[in-house]
C-alpha cells in the first residue's frame, strides 16, 4: 500500500516539476493526485452492510473514538470492507452518512503559488497538517501512515520542511518546480 502512494506522489511531483502551471490549485494537486492513486486503490468491494465501495475517498470527516475528534482530510485511504453506509436498528449513522473504524493513510495537500504566503507562514501551515495527522495518530486505534504532499512554486524551502519535526509515521514529501535554463527573450 505504502509503496502505491509513494509511486503515485512520485509521477504527480514528476508533472509538477516539469510543468507546474498545470497546477493552479490545491485542487488541481488532490485532483491529479486522486487519479493516479485510483489506479491502484479501485477494486469494489463488499461493505459491512452489503453495499459495494472502493478504499480511495476524499474530503473525509470522521471522528475519533471520543466522538469529539473532528477532522476533514484531503485524501484517506480506508479499509472499504469495514464501511458503514447505511442505519441500522442498532446502529444510526454520523451526520455526513457514513462511518469506518480502519484506515491505512491520510493525504494532506499543500500548493504555494508564486504569489503565496511567506516562507514562515507556509511552513507554520505544514506543522499544523503535521499536527493534525499526529492527533488523529494518538486519538484513533488505528494504525495508518500520513504523507503530506508539499507543491511550492514560490520558493525552494525543502531544507525548512525536512527539518520539521514528525512522527515516523508521518511523510513529508517536497517538490519545487525545476528551473529552466532556456529562458527564451
């Protein structure tokens, strides 16, 4: 599984760093990033409640065992088996009409534009993402990998964001667009 996200991060960073103004937003970046883990995350399969999913969804809001834990992530790779899609007698549905108790990643997102937020506030923005996967970490019972993916095209920080501090179950992964030399006047 690890290995399937790291393949697809690679072939998204791949793009970006050759072409990166086909990314325009951070929705661009989920997006891309969405449709090559598809590939390897789309078999349908049979839910707890008979209904058919695959393991690859995105914009999750979920609770931890407290009921209390309120997270939205970009990118979650769930055990589709496990899925509850549907009330029960016994069992009513969260608000948003789902519920899962196993997972296996989160994917977090992040593009700075050209144009975008300083240096310190972008990085101050991935500890929070770096944060927020190491709550879910210490609040859910299962274990998962986190990978945040970092696309900046405004400067080449990837020194800062390796020296962020993280758990070892959380993976920042960098990209910086390359830099042409065939600059045309």
């Amino acid at each position: 599984m690890i290995n399937k996200i790291l393949i697809s991060v690679e072939k998204v960073k791949e793009n970006f760093r050759k072409y990166p103004d086909i990314f325009l937003t951070e929705n661009d970046l989920r997006s891309h990033l969405f449709a090559e883990l598809l590939d390897g995350f789309s078999d349908i399969k049979t839910t707890i409640d008979q209904s058919k999913s695959i393991d690859l969804h995105t914009e999750v809001r979920w609770y931890g065992n407290d009921n209390k834990l309120k997270f939205r992530s970009d990118i979650v790779i769930i055990d589709a088996s496990d899925l509850k899609t549907k009330n029960s007698t016994i069992f009513k549905l969260p608000s948003k009409g789902f519920a899962f108790n196993r997972f296996s990643a989160i994917i977090e997102t992040k593009l700075r534009r050209i144009n975008g937020s300083s240096d310190v506030q972008f990085t101050n923005d991935i500890k929070k993402d770096i944060k927020k996967l190491q709550s879910i970490s210490e609040k859910v019972s299962s274990d998962f990998n986190g990978f945040i993916v970092v696309f900046d095209k405004k400067n080449n920080i990837k020194n800062k964001v390796d020296n962020l501090v993280r758990s070892e179950n959380i993976d920042v992964i960098y990209a910086y667009p390359q830099i042409s030399n065939n600059k045309k006047n």
